[in-house]
C-alpha cells in the first residue's frame, strides 16, 4: 500500500489527524501486517482514534488481552471511529494477520 487511507493536516495546524501514538516506542501507521495486540497510546491533544483494518477484521479490545471487560469487531476494509481522551492506551487485537492504518483526530496544537 502506498500513502495513507488518512488526509493529514500539516504539524502547527490547529485541527487535523496525526498517524503516530504517544507510546514510547512510537507506534507509526500503518502497523505492518500481523497477528498480535496493537496498543496505542493517546496523545495529548486527541479526541478520536480512526482505525482501518487493510486485509482482515481486527477486534477492538476493552482492556489488554481482550480476555475481560468485552470486545467489539472492526470489519476489514471500514472506517472505525473510537472514542477517548489523552493518556488512554487503545487495544486493537488481529487474529487473522492484517495491517491496521489509523489516525488520531487532534484538536488544538
């Protein structure tokens, strides 16, 4: 795949998206291609993750592991939006191996 699924607004503008976490190493999408658990960590100035699973469903987990607190399905090749706030680590799990393209919402610098 070349380029990103995602518009991206230029850095210093006030709205736009932002195709890194905040995680330490940073996580860049699109992840490439694989089986497991995707944390991402909310930046600062985030209010929405945007995630796109390129070649097969992905499951959005409530907590790390997925094994608690519920699951929801990201069918493949749809746009999921999911909501949250700066600080927060997102976990996306892949049991069939797919790249996952996202892009945090950002508002303000």
């Amino acid at each position: 795949m070349t380029g990103s699924v995602f518009h991206v607004t230029p850095a210093g503008l006030a709205d736009g998206f932002q195709l890194q976490d905040a995680s330490d190493p940073i996580v860049t999408s699109p992840v490439a291609s694989g089986t497991g658990e995707i944390a991402l960590k909310w930046p600062a100035n985030a209010v929405r993750l945007n995630v796109y699973p390129l070649d097969a469903d992905a499951v959005l987990h409530k907590q790390q592991g997925g094994a608690e607190g519920g699951t929801a399905p990201i069918p493949q090749g749809a746009y999921f939006n999911i909501p949250g706030k700066p600080g927060e680590t997102t976990y996306i799990g892949r049991e069939e191996a797919t790249a996952l393209a996202f892009a945090f919402e950002t508002r303000g610098s």
